[in-house]
C-alpha cells in the first residue's frame, strides 16, 4: 500500500512526547514491512539540524493562499530507510523555532496560522506528486485539517488525490482551539463555519474537522475509546464523537523495541534481561549516583517522567509528597510543564535533596536510565490515551504505579487483582488517599523480594512491541480500501 502520515512531531527528529515515539515507530515499522510510505514534518530548526537529515535536497517551491495573503514555502525530502520517504514542509517564518508549539511558559501565538498552512502544504505536495495514497492518516489537532482540505480541493479539482482518510486521536484534550477570524486563513467554504463543521461556541476547533470529515478515527487504547464518548472524557466533543460512533476504532500503542531494550540500550551502564538482572543493579546504582541520591541507597526508588500539567496528575503527587521526606525512599522527577508545577515541584526536591531529584528538561539518556534503575514508576494520571512509559517501565523490569484510566488499566495488570499475572499496582485516579495506599503497596511488594521478581519478570515477558499494534493499522487499511 501507499500510506501518508502527518504528523506534528516524529522520533528521532523531534519530540515532546508520546505522540513523536507512535509516528515514527508507525512509519518505520510500516516500510519495514514493504509499504511504501510518505511522513510529513514541519521543519523545526532542530529537524533541520537532526544529523540525519543534512543530505535532505529540495523538492521544490510552493505558494499557497492563506486567507487573502499568498505565502511561500519549500518542500525538502529525504529517504531515512528503504520504502519511506520523509517530506518537511520549511517556511523560516513558522518553523524555524527552536520548540515546536510553544516556549516552556506559553503556546506561540500563532500556532493556528503554522498548522494551517502545514496542513495546507500537506495538500499541495499530494496535488503536485504522483504519489496518489491508498491512505492518508493524520495525527492530533495539528494535522486535523488535511482530510478537510483534500476533499474540498479534491471537489475543486474534480480530481481523486488520495483513497481513504484516517485520522487518530492522540490526546483529546488538545483540539486546537482558536478565535473565529481564523477561519478566513483556511480559505474553506463559509458553508463549514457551522456547527456541523469547525465551529465550537463560537470559535474554530481545528480537531472536529478531522473528526467530521475523516473516513475513520482511531484512538489508542480500547478504554479511552470508550472513556471518550463519555461526557466525563469527551472534554467538550462527546457528542460530536458519539456520532461518529461506528466508525471509532481502537489500536493499542506499542513501543519500540529497538529503541527500548534494556538488553542492548546504549544509554545504560550495563545491560540486562529477565532471566539475569544483574545489570539492573547497576544502572540502579548509576541513576542514584547520578542524581545525588546515595549510590548505596537499599530502600524502594521510585520515578516519574512526564510534562508538569495537571492531566498527569501532578497535584495529586504533591498532595501526597510527605510520603517520600521520610528518608526510607528516593523520589527522581523529570520534565517541564506549567510553571506553577514546575515551581511547586523546585520548592519541594529543594527541601528535600537527599531523598527528592528533579530534572526539567528533555533528557533521552536519562529518561533510559531512570526506566531501568528505578523500582516503581509513578502515573497518577486524571487520564491517559495510552501511556507509553509503563510499557517502557514493564520492559525494564520497573513496575508501574498508575491510575485507573485508559491505556494504563488496558496494558497494567493489577498484582492484588490478578495475583498470578499482576504486572503493577492500580490506583483511584485523583486520590491523594488511595495513591498514597498504592504507594504503600508498593513498599510491601519491594519488601517481599522473592514477590517483586515474580512481577518483574513477569512485566519483561510481555510483548509490547509495534509488530501487533502496525499489524491492526494494516488490517484497519486494508478493511476501508
């Protein structure tokens, strides 16, 4: 098949979170198995410094009509690996940034203007090829415009530019809400300023065009497929979701496994597997030293990696921080979000510097290292699409701690729920009071060692690579063609 996928970030180019491991895992397991696949990126300042890249050559020059303004821009390309091809869309004004939506502190004011036109030029490099997709699948609210776009020139043209259109939700949250004169820079139909189109209480919601006008969606979890027809998780299109029920599908993320294999990872200090965890000791060792937490250190540690926002319950840690002030446990934090979290959390690992580390900033080798050298991995979230990083943390033989919701009740099992099985420790989401119950169950299992290496090894034995999650994609392709 020939298959499309735009996206806003993509590992190893750029990455803020989740959203970069899916894409590029997808794209490249997709060529690997024979597809001939197209990944659109914008051209961030760090893409265009990605060493990888610096032998990419122009395509060719563009302009494209942005409300009554014609803009310019250019189309460079590369071939990463056998069978996909990868196509940045540059234009310095936009994306010649070094973040790819925003400062740590804000939004860039401007990101509707940035995506329309990605989304746009989109459009235009499969109206100026030959490439004509079977499929064409985009990703969260920055890419939600594309399948608006390609029907709509596809009319004016009366031309067929692509087969079917896919589009997955990564993060509902995030829709790509804006004011209602933004609108005039998608150069639309004013028929689609409606409330069966982009309008949101009075305002253009980029996010809904890519679930009015796509073939299919997808989501990545079975829970949070069903969590967000629920007003509970619909935040706001639970019932422009419900109506699109039936064609609602669920894919389960996976991981890398090449990238995440603590048997040949080169970011640790040793490797290891479930059948010889000595190498787990040592990165154990390596993390605490590193951190300044006592290398020696025997009690539980416990580790969180994640953007300081309050779906990633944040809150709910701090009110329960005074668990880990005690000096019988260590606490290692990494990310960056909001700047009030970020102050909270400062004040807190600065009050506490024997027992609480924290990072705040992107760091790919630590983030391997706390995977590996930690006990128990921490995800309080209020709500998770999927999560990767338990499946990061069940593969590195460190048992996560997580709350009840979406991907993290479809990939953790329960040890008290499902004693022969159990993988990690469940959790009410937003409870301070049965996180801090699971935090202690945590404790109890590290003091049982012959139980804790019964859940390790039984967590590294699962299979959570991209094989089962690209096959559902292949299926999924195959059934709407």
């Amino acid at each position: 098949m020939r298959l499309v996928h735009a996206t806003g970030e993509l590992f190893p180019y750029i990455k803020t979170g989740g959203l970069a491991d899916v894409a590029g895992a997808v794209t490249r397991a997709l060529a690997d198995y024979g597809h001939e696949v197209a990944a659109f990126l914008p051209g961030y300042r760090p893409v265009l410094e990605h060493p990888e890249l610096a032998r990419a050559e122009t395509l060719f020059s563009f302009g494209i009509d942005m409300g009554s303004d014609f803009l310019k821009g250019e189309i460079l390309t590369v071939k990463p690996r056998k069978n996909l091809t990868l196509y940045l869309v540059c234009r310095d004004e936009y994306f010649d940034r070094r973040y790819p939506y925003g400062r740590p502190d804000r939004d860039y004011e401007d990101n509707a203007e940035r995506f329309i036109f990605f989304s746009k030029a989109v459009v235009e490099v499969l109206v100026r090829t030959a490439f004509k997709p079977d499929v064409v699948h985009c990703h969260d609210w920055q890419t939600a415009l594309v399948p608006v776009l390609l029907r709509i020139e596809e009319r004016r043209r009366a031309i067929e530019i692509a087969g079917k259109t896919v589009f997955t939700i990564h993060n509902l949250a995030f829709q790509g809400v804006y004011p209602n004169k933004v609108f005039g820079l998608t150069n639309l139909p004013a028929e689609l300023l409606n409330i069966d189109g982009l309008e949101y209480y009075g305002q253009v919601n980029l996010l809904k065009g890519g679930i009015l006008f796509s073939d299919v969606l997808t989501t990545v979890s079975p829970t949070y497929a069903r969590e967000i027809l629920t007003p509970q998780f619909g935040c706001g299109l639970d019932g422009v979701l419900s109506m699109r029920a039936d064609d609602l599908v669920s894919v389960l993320n996976g991981i890398d496994a090449e990238v995440w294999n603590p048997q040949s990872d080169p970011h640790l200090p040793a490797a290891f597997s479930a059948s010889n965890l000595k190498g787990k000791q040592a990165c154990r060792r390596e993390l605490l030293r590193r951190c300044g937490l006592g290398e020696d250190f025997e009690g539980p540690v416990f580790a969180m990696i994640c953007r300081f926002t309050q779906q990633k319950g944040i809150e709910v840690l701090l009110e329960t921080s005074d668990f880990f002030t005690s000096g019988d446990t260590r606490l290692i934090i990494l990310g960056s979000g909001t700047a009030e979290y970020e102050r909270q959390l400062a004040e807190f690992a600065d009050a506490h510097r024997d027992s609480v580390y924290l990072g705040r900033k992107h760091d790919e080798e630590l983030s391997h290292l706390i995977e590996a050298g930690s006990d128990f991995f921490l995800m309080p979230s209020i709500f998770e699409p999927c999560g990767l990083n338990q499946m990061y943390s069940q593969r590195y033989g460190t048992v996560p701690v997580v709350s009840r919701v979406g991907g993290l009740v479809d990939t953790v099992v329960d040890i008290d729920k499902s004693p022969g099985k159990g993988t990690g420790i469940h959790f009410l989401p937003n409870d301070p009071a049965d996180f801090r119950r699971a935090l202690e169950r945590a404790v109890a299992l590290f003091g049982d060692r012959k139980a804790m290496l019964e859940v390790i090894r039984r967590g590294m034995k699962k299979d959570f690579s991209w094989q089962t999650a690209v096959r559902g994609y292949e299926a999924l392709y195959r059934k709407i063609l």
